[in-house]
C-alpha cells in the first residue's frame, strides 16, 4: 500500500513497515528510559562513522501526511541505525489532521510507554494561532511529565510551485521555533534545511509532482536533519536499506549536516531570505 493510499482515519499501528509505512521494526525494543536517556549523555558522538549499536532510543511521531509521506520515522531508523543508534519507533498521524486530531491518542500511547523523544508537528496553516500554541503546550507537558524530551518538527512550507517560499517558511518556522522556545523543547527545523538545500546543490527537486509534500529525496533530507539534530549524525553515505538511495543521497546529507551545524560555524542562523 502507497503512503499515499492511506485511509484519512488515525494511523496508530506498531507493525512491520510494509503494512502503512509505519512501525517499529527494530531487531532490540528500548528495555529502560532511564538506559537509554544515560546513553544520550555518556555516550560517544557516532557522527564520524557507521558502527555497530551504541545507544537506544524510542521516538513517538505525532503529526500528519507530512511525516508518513516519504516515510519520514522509517528513513530515521535506518540512518540512525546504519550510525550506531537503536532506534524504534511509534507514529500517530492523520491525513489533514491537526494536533487536536491526534491528541487524545498521543496523549493514550504516552501513558502506555515511556519514549525517548516526542516529535510534535501540526497542520499546515495552525502554527502562529492560539490553537497550535495550546495544543503545543499540551503534549510538551506531556511528554516532559513521561520523563520524553518533546521536538517540534517544522517541515518545508507548503507551496504548490514545488520551490521554496521563503517568506511564508520564515514565518512558518518562526512559530515553530516560538512554541519550542516556551516549551522547552528542541526544533527539527526540516523547512529551512530545505531552503539551504535549494541554494547549495544546482538542480534539485524534493517536492511531489504538482504536489506540496516531500517525493522520496526530500523526504530523505528531512530524516537527515532529524538525526543531526538528535543524534549528531552526519550522513555520509547513501544505504540501499533507506526509502531513498539516489545520486543525491550524499549531497542532501551533507546540505543537512551543514544546515544543522551553521550556527556553530558562522556565528549565527543561516538566513533563508537572504541565502546566506
């Protein structure tokens, strides 16, 4: 079954990938939270190399099309595990839905297991609104309260010309980054990475034909920024075990890399509307 054929009911299902895309299909299950969240801290960054499994995490998505389309949670696990990380995984997501959508079974899977990370994305046009600052707030708490470190994920704006829009992602991702900030929680900001991909590498196309969601590189892209980000990992390497494989597999990961690490580098946040 194609992503895209999925019916626009919830998605909450912990089964092999093939049955919607989602699932947590990992060869160990995280044992304890408290393990796994020692490992993040003491153990050495797996950025340089891939090597065999050096720490465990478990990730709940909640989100929409924009994370199961291209399989987001899945590219995460195979990057992440071709770099050391055990990485499971739970995804929560409605087609068109919002956070209030998926609240309530978000909030349910929570209770019923402890995970590493909580990644939070809503609809397309809710972020900057008092709805999304409150559904925010909800699942932070959340997450914080299940001992989780909630992420905000902002993905790439929607746009129809399959091109950046860099003025309406700026204020896209300004919201994103405003809940982060009065939530304590971290930001995976794929949108701008995109931004940055577009003006690094000559040619590329991550979106759908006549489309706004990721096609298989862009979505590819955005896994790389969700390891880097959470995992300090800079892909290298292209898998055949990933959704994505193709001659840019080594560009988008290290566009992604660079993106992540441009602060560290430069002093300050790479600007979108400027290209610098």
């Amino acid at each position: 079954m194609n992503t895209l054929d999925i019916p626009p009911q919830i998605l909450y299902d912990d089964r092999c990938d093939d049955q919607y895309g989602l699932g947590v299909p990992s060869m160990k299950k995280l044992s304890r939270f408290a393990a796994a969240l020692l490992s993040l801290v003491l153990l050495p960054s797996c950025s340089s190399t891939a090597g065999g499994s050096e720490r465990e995490v478990s990730i709940l998505y909640v989100g929409n099309s924009f994370v199961y389309t291209g399989n987001v949670p899945r590219q995460v696990r195979v990057l992440a595990e071709l770099y050391g990380v055990d990485c499971t995984y739970k995804s929560v997501s409605k087609g068109g839905g919002s956070l209030s959508d998926t609240m309530g079974v978000a909030m349910k899977a929570m209770d019923q297991k402890q995970y590493s990370y909580v990644i939070i994305q809503d609809y397309g046009t809710r972020p900057g609104s008092d709805g999304f600052f409150a559904d925010v707030k909800a699942l932070c708490d959340k997450a914080h309260a299940a001992g989780a470190i909630p992420v905000l994920y902002s993905p790439a704006w929607v746009n129809i010309d399959a091109v950046p829009d860099r003025q309406g992602q700026k204020g896209y991702t300004d919201a994103y980054r405003e809940a982060a900030s009065l939530n304590g929680a971290l930001l995976v900001n794929a949108g701008d990475a995109w931004v940055y991909a577009y003006d690094a590498i000559e040619g590329i196309d991550l979106y759908k034909p006549n489309d706004y969601h990721a096609n298989d590189a862009g979505a590819y892209l955005t896994a790389c920024v969700f390891v880097g980000t959470l995992f300090d990992i800079h892909v290298k390497e292209a898998t055949g075990k990933n959704r994505y494989s193709g001659e840019l597999a080594i560009p988008l990961g290290q566009a992604a890399w660079e993106f992540v690490n441009y602060f560290h580098q430069h002093g300050c946040e790479y600007d979108i509307l400027a290209g610098a």
